[in-house]
C-alpha cells in the first residue's frame, strides 16, 4: 500500500531539477559578481595617485592628527564649538525647508501616481517615471549644476535636497497611499465631491500617520545631506569642515568641534525623530 503523502516521482523529479537550475543561475550570477568585483578593483588601483593597500598604513593618520591635536587645545573646545552654532543652524534649517518642500511635492506626486486615486490615469506612467529621475539623480550632482548656476550658499543645497526628497517621498507615499480604504473614497464620490476633496477627506486622514513618519526619517537623512553638501560649497556646517579638514593648513581643533557638535546634533535629532515616528505608526495602528 502506497503511502499517499509522498508526492508522485515526478513531480519530485522536476522539483529537484529546478532546484539544480537556481542553484546553478546562483553559482553563475556569483562569479559574475566576483569577476566584476575583481575588474573594478583592477580598474581603480590602475587610475587611482597610490594604492590601496600601499595607503592603508596611513589610513588612521589623519585620525590620530587630529584626536592629537583636539587634545592640545581641548580647553579651547567649547569656545570652538559655540563659534560654529550659527552654521549648524544654517545647515538645519537647510534640512528643514528642504524637507518640507519636498515632503509636498512628494505628497502631491503620490496622489497624481497611485493607481485607482490618480485624477489622470493615463498620466500614472509619467508620474511614476518622474519620481524615478527625481530619485535617481544624487543630490550632490544636483547641487553642483546649481551652485555653476545659483552660486554658492544655501540655496542651491536646498533645491537640491528638496528634489531628491521629493522622488523618494512620492516613492514611499504612493506605497502607503495604494493600501488605502477605497469606501469611504466612493461615498464621497457619491455625494458629488471633487477629486481634491475626497483625497482631503478621505484619504489623507488614513495615511497622515505614516507619511509623517516617513517626512521625519527623510528629515534625518536630510540633515547629514546638507552636512555634506557643504563640501562643496553649498554653504551650512559643512563648508566650514571642509576648510578645517584641510590637509597641511588645517585646524584639526576646529575640525574636532565640529565633529562633536554634528554628533550630538545628529544623535539628538535620530532620537527624537525615532520616539515621534513611534508614537505616530503605533497611534495609527491602534
């Protein structure tokens, strides 16, 4: 008596042969990826001033220089670090005004995207490839093509930090947005109101918890941004760490304040960005 749990030989037959397939797709994709990690390697050793593994004794130097020097002058620190506030406000309200204006183009791209939403169906594909290029592009590239245009400041950073914003947040809000609870959408519908009306009435109160809490991680993210960008010449705190940071005319003390001041800055706003965004996702779950 044949036991009727096993499964038929050869439907076990053609599970194993597809077993063997991925397995094999798996072995050929990975050597792929190590040859073309191996090429790539190759490649930059080749164009790069010095090597990697020559440079590598060297690589705590700068470290070491500068934690030596932060140590001499260490009386001098908080001096240092109240100097550099200003440009620390300068780069938060950077991250800020970005966020903000990206978290509204973001939002107004996720409604013109989100399918069984949109007020123009045949325009979905546009709005999706849109977000896509806004997202693709690095906010740095951007920032550089507005500084040759705008010049340097804090402008440039912001547009450019409110772009990209604006193609991740459409991304994450149109996610959101497709989970919706479509009824309370249709009796509005019903009752004769406009599109903007039911997104305002019926669909935004559904999803403002989650797309809060999405805008606050963004803001994080925002703010190491405009921290960077600073580098090259968008102005805000960075800009004053790239001059500190300066190999042979330096001040590594200054460098070490800022350091200490954008870690407590950043660690604060992670903080307190996290405990709000819990508070928001549990309070719209429950």
């Amino acid at each position: 008596m044949t036991d009727s749990s096993l499964p038929p030989p050869a439907a076990a037959e053609a599970y194993l042969a597809l077993t063997r397939r991925r397995r094999l797709l798996g072995g050929v994709l990975l050597a792929l990826f190590l040859a073309s990690l191996v090429a790539g390697w190759r490649v930059v050793e080749e164009r790069s001033a010095g090597g990697f593994l020559d440079g590598l004794p060297q690589l705590l130097d700068f470290p070491a220089s500068l934690v030596a020097e932060a140590w001499e002058r260490r009386a001098d620190l908080p001096r240092l670090i109240w100097d550099h506030v200003p440009s620390l406000v300068e780069t938060i309200n950077i991250a800020a005004v970005a966020t903000l204006a990206g978290a509204l183009a973001g939002l107004v791209l996720s409604l013109l995207c989100t399918r069984g939403l949109a007020p123009w169906p045949g325009g979905i594909w546009i709005f999706r490839r849109l977000t896509d290029v806004l997202r693709a592009v690095p906010d740095v590239v951007i920032a550089l093509v507005l500084i040759f245009v705008l010049g340097g400041g804090p402008v440039p950073a912001m547009i450019a930090i409110a772009l990209h914003t604006a193609g991740a947040l459409g991304k994450l809000f149109s996610e959101v947005t497709e989970a919706v609870d479509l009824r309370p959408v249709e009796g509005l519908a019903s009752t004769g109101a406009t599109w903007g009306q039911r997104m305002a009435l019926a669909v935004v109160p559904q999803v403002a918890p989650n797309w809060l809490s999405y805008a606050l991680l963004r803001f994080e993210i925002n703010v190491r941004a405009s921290a960077i960008l600073g580098f090259v010449g968008a102005g805000g705190i960075g800009y004053d760490l790239r001059n500190a940071m300066t190999f042979g005319q330096g001040r590594f003390d200054v460098a070490a304040a800022i350091f200490l001041l954008l870690f407590v800055t950043i660690v604060a706003i992670d903080q307190t960005s996290a405990r709000l965004r819990r508070r928001l996702v549990q309070g719209a779950v429950l």
